[in-house]
C-alpha cells in the first residue's frame, strides 16, 4: 500500500508528491503523459510561486534553464502608464515565465529525487472503495495493460477536467460563467523587457519573455465573441494586439511568429471540494478561474504546501485524523484563494475602466511605493485594500 498516490503530474501533482515524499511518505505519482511535454497554459509564475520555488530548492533550475527574470512590470491602460515592480515576497522581486515542457520537467524530476514513483503514460479509469465507501486505491491502465494500486490518500491533480474529482463526486461550492476567451503565441525578435499589461474595454493583451529567446503574446477576448473569433483566430489574434497595444503590435512587425496559434474558450470559474474520505483535490482539478490574471501555476504551489502541512504525519495514522486534516485543508484553500477568485472574476469582465479607478490609477502611476504595491495586488501577494490607503485617496481628490 502507499501512503498516497497522486493522479497528474504536472504544477500541481508534483510538488505534492515531493513534498510528501520529502517528509518519508511512499508516494505512486500517475501522469497520462510523458515528461518534457507541453501543455495549455499562460505559464507566468508570479512571485509567491517563485517564493515557493525558493524554499524547495527549485528556483535554480529554473534559471538555469534561460528562462529570464521578469523584474520590471508596463501596465497600459487608457491615459495611464504604470511602469515598475512588485515589492515581492521572501526577497523575491522578479516573476518567471518557464515554457511548462521545462517547469513541469524539473517539478516531475524533483519528485522522483525526492522518491516519489513516477509513471508515465498512465490513465485513471476508476477508484478503490472499501465497504464504507471510502476511497482506497485506483484502477487504470498503464501502457495498455490494467493495474490497481492502494492508497491511504488518493489526490486528484488531473486538471479542469478531473477523472478525480468526477469519480468522487466533488460537488461544486462556486460555479460561475465562462467570462473570456483566450490565444497565444510565440514569437521571436520582438524586444519585450519583462511582463508587459495592455486593457480596453473589450480587450486585453499580454506579452512575457520565456525560454529560448522567445516571447509569449497572449490575447483576450469577451466570451460572447468566441465563435466570431475562432472562425479566424490567427486575423482576430493580431487585430485584438494592434487595437489594445499598438505599441507592442508594431513591434511584432519586425518580428517572426515561431509556433502555431493555441487557445481556448473553456476558462471555467469554479471550486469543488477539496477533499473527503480518502480523496483530496489540488491545482484545477479542485479550483479554475480564468487565465487573465496568470494566477494558477502560483495557486497550485499554495495548495500543495497547504495540503501536506495538513497532512502532517496523519496518512499512517488514524483515518479520523486524516479526514479532520482534509477538512482543515479545505477551509485554509477556500480562505486562500476566494479574494484571488473574486477579483479574476472583475478583471475577465473586460469591462470599461470607471472614471474612479482611472483616477486612482493616475495617483499610482506617480508614486514609485503606491506601484509596487499594485504590482504586489497583480502578484497576488496583497489585496487591493493595500492600495486604498488615505494617502492615495487624498492623493486621487481633485
């Protein structure tokens, strides 16, 4: 029997197994895929994830493998400017963008260092219950032959779209509409200096520098436009760059486009719940909410660390405790990341800037301290009543 087994390999799934293995516990690590692959996804690391690299010894892999620093944030919206920094977390100033065929390839190597047992190209087709109804175990198959394994902890990092969290049930606690859809691509000669915003009403635009001198040009459309834009995606991609960040489009110009356009117009808003009797949920497969505020890769890492401090020493213990630590878990994720939730949800609206926001904005942009911190609201590192100090709003009175 393992102590746990956890479905899905990715940011989610293997930082799990690794901590958990890390503290001595016989961790079976499932992924249907093999390692490097590639995977859909904005993958910006904003600097509680890059904290969280930190501690685990991480972060320099992910140097090392030229992904750049992202130390200076440019957020354009109507007349205002906002260029700078986060204050950042534990001394960590600068977000990362690694491509995730190599943040996924160093997370899925670490948790086998680490002693995890990792296997590849497996799928999950059903769980173990005992004759409480408690999960036990899993059933799959594995390179084309059927397996079972047990578990005193089945977890589900299997994505948005779960096998976990489908076979077990887990109930939705928030669903609300699908608010955008979005492209990207990769392009290659188009000088971009670190994380770079661009909002309109209707639209909103982002560039990152990743790996292998390439930059990472995301678009952002209202939802109700998805089938007008997917019937020319490649055309509406382009015209959504030039129309919210002229800018950055005529840089593009002088620039060559390496990879193909990808996209989606499946950006769920949800929580499931995050555990129940032998079976726990991390990453997307317990929580999604809409890519435009980059916020998944870092909220994954704060599950993972959450659910294995709950866990403490409590998977070879008495199943009462391990469940009491579930639920433990689960209200600590919830308290985590609802204000993250909430205000992703205002930012996909895609909704005109109000006169009193732009307001405040101006007053921003002329405070090197008042930026850093809105660039810690966009890291996620602090909230936006951080930034509605009487200093700011006396600043922002005509």
């Amino acid at each position: 029997m393992y102590d746990a087994i956890v479905v899905g390999a990715r940011c989610a799934g293997s930082p799990t197994a690794m901590l958990l293995a890390r503290a001595g516990h016989r961790v079976l690590l499932l992924d249907r895929a093999a390692f490097p692959s590639d995977t859909l996804s904005t993958h910006l690391i904003h600097q509680p994830g890059v904290a969280a690299l930190a501690r685990w010894g991480l972060l320099d892999a992910v140097r090392a493998s030229g992904c750049p620093p992202l130390e200076r944030v440019r957020y354009r919206v109507a007349d205002v400017h906002l260029d700078g920094c986060a204050q950042g977390v534990d001394g960590q100033r600068a977000a990362y963008a690694p491509r995730r065929h190599v943040l996924d390839t160093i997370l899925a190597r670490a948790a086998a260092t680490a002693g995890a047992e990792l296997r590849e190209h497996c799928r999950i087709t059903g769980l173990l219950r005992d004759e409480t109804g408690r999960v036990v175990g899993v059933e799959g198959d594995h390179r084309g032959r059927r397996f079972t394994e047990t578990a005193r902890l089945v977890i589900g990092a299997d994505g948005m779209r779960s096998t976990v969290a489908r076979l077990t049930d887990a109930p939705y606690t928030a669903l609300d509409p699908t608010l955008t859809c979005a492209y990207y691509s990769y392009w290659t000669d188009v000088p971009v200096t670190g994380l770079e915003l661009h909002e309109r009403a209707g639209g909103w635009v982002a560039a990152v520098p990743t790996n292998d001198g390439a930059t990472l040009v995301l678009t952002y459309f209202p939802q109700d436009d998805f089938r007008r834009v997917r019937a020319d995606a490649a055309r509406a991609h382009l015209h959504q760059v030039h129309t919210t960040a002229s800018e950055l489009g005529e840089r593009l110009r002088g620039g060559r486009q390496v990879e193909r356009l990808r996209g989606t117009g499946d950006q769920r808003n949800f929580f499931r719940r995050a555990a129940g009797p032998g079976w726990a949920l991390v990453g997307d497969a317990g929580h999604h909410k809409d890519s435009i505020t980059a916020r998944g890769i870092s909220d994954a890492f704060t599950q993972a660390e959450l659910l294995t401090r709950h866990l403490g020493g409590r998977l070879t213990g008495d199943p009462a405790a391990l469940d009491d630590a579930l639920r433990r878990y689960a209200d600590d994720r919830d308290e985590a990341l609802t204000p993250g939730y909430r205000s992703t949800l205002d930012v996909a609206r895609l909704a005109p800037a109000s006169d009193q926001r732009l307001a405040l904005l101006r007053a921003v942009q002329d405070d090197p301290e008042l930026t850093a911190t809105y660039f810690d609201i966009v890291a996620g590192i602090a909230t936006t009543a951080a930034l509605l100090t009487p200093r700011l709003l006396a600043a922002a009175t005509p």
